[in-house]
C-alpha cells in the first residue's frame, strides 16, 4: 500500500463533507426563496454585464474573481492555525467552505440585498441564484487550492492581479466591495458611475 494511500482517503473524506456542506447551504438558499437558476430560465457560463439581470444568477460573472480572493485569504488565515493545532489541510478546506457558504447565505438575505442596494453600484441586485451561490463556493475552493500550491508571493500576485483586473473592468472589485459596504464614499460611487 502507498504511504500516501491513507492521507488521499482521509483528503477525500474532507472533500465530501465540503460538499455536503456548499449542498446545505443550497438547501438554506432554497428555502429563503432563492431561485435555483436565473428567473429568464437560461444558463449561461458567464455574465460580463455587471448592471444586467443575468448578473449575479449565472455560473460565473466579474465577482467570481473576488470568490477566488475569498479562498486565498480563508487558506492564509486558516492553515497556521490548523498547523499549530496539528490539523491536516483538508480540515482548512471545510473550515472555508463552510464559512464561504455562510456568507452566501448570509448575502442573500434581505437585510444584505438591500445593503448592496443602497452602498454599492449594485442598484438592481436582487440576491444570486442558487447556481451562482454554488459556483461562487466553488470560486472560493479554487482559490483555495491555488494557495495551498503556490508560494505565498505568488497568491498575493494573484489577489493583486485580480483586483487590478476587474477594477478596471467594471470599476468594482473585491476592495471597493467591501469599503463600500462598511463605508460608502459618494467619490468612489460617482467614480463606479462612470463619472
């Protein structure tokens, strides 16, 4: 038997609950009222048009970029901890995952819809799909696994690269998200505005 054998199971065992854990918060969602696919019926592999109603409810659209940041970040946070107390990285995984998928949850609330509504340039947001919800998990594992392979300065590089990449795409990112939600700025929302 492979020396590694034992570990690749237990990595599996991980995988799975990581699963069933992004699948309860699918539960979760449904049960709010989220649709499980866009309201127009289509399924489409990506939605580039932030200020469209396909966005937010397809596979992937300019936030996915910052899901993946979501799995950087959750990784460096999460493995000296789980290193200190002796846990294998596959428990770091569903630690993420589970949080990721809290959040989703907890962004397609009513109170989170119209917090985006009002600070963000998100003006016709109306929650995500539960299509999208599980992409953006699996945005968030993605980036996870691109940190647990790369050397630290290499997944700064890529939360860099992101965040250029999409802030000057739609002039939002996972920075502006986030200021602008703890703290909106009418300079940066005119900005976003194109003006």
């Amino acid at each position: 038997m492979d020396a590694d054998e034992p570990n690749q199971r237990r990595l599996w065992h991980y995988v799975l609950i990581a699963v069933a854990v992004a699948f309860g918060a699918a539960l979760v969602e449904r049960a709010m009222g989220r649709v499980l696919i866009s309201k127009s019926g289509h399924v489409m592999l990506w939605e580039g048009t932030v200020a469209s109603p396909e966005n937010s409810q397809q596979v992937f659209d300019w936030y996915s970029f910052s899901h993946v940041i979501h799995g950087i970040v959750f990784y460096a946070l999460l493995r000296p901890v789980a290193r200190k107390w002796d846990r294998p990285l596959g428990w770091c995984l569903v630690a993420a995952v589970a949080v990721e998928a809290a959040w989703e949850v907890f962004e397609n609330t009513p109170f989170t819809i119209e917090r985006y509504r009002k600070a963000t340039i998100a003006l016709d947001y109306y929650g995500d799909s539960v299509l999208n919800s599980m992409c953006d998990i699996g945005c968030c594992v993605v980036g996870f696994a691109l940190a647990a392979k790369l050397p630290w300065w290499g997944s700064l590089a890529v939360v860099v690269a992101n965040e250029l990449f999409v802030g000057l795409m739609i002039r939002d990112n996972l920075t502006l998200n986030v200021i602008m939600l703890i703290h909106p700025f009418e300079s940066i929302r005119r900005w976003q505005g194109g003006g």
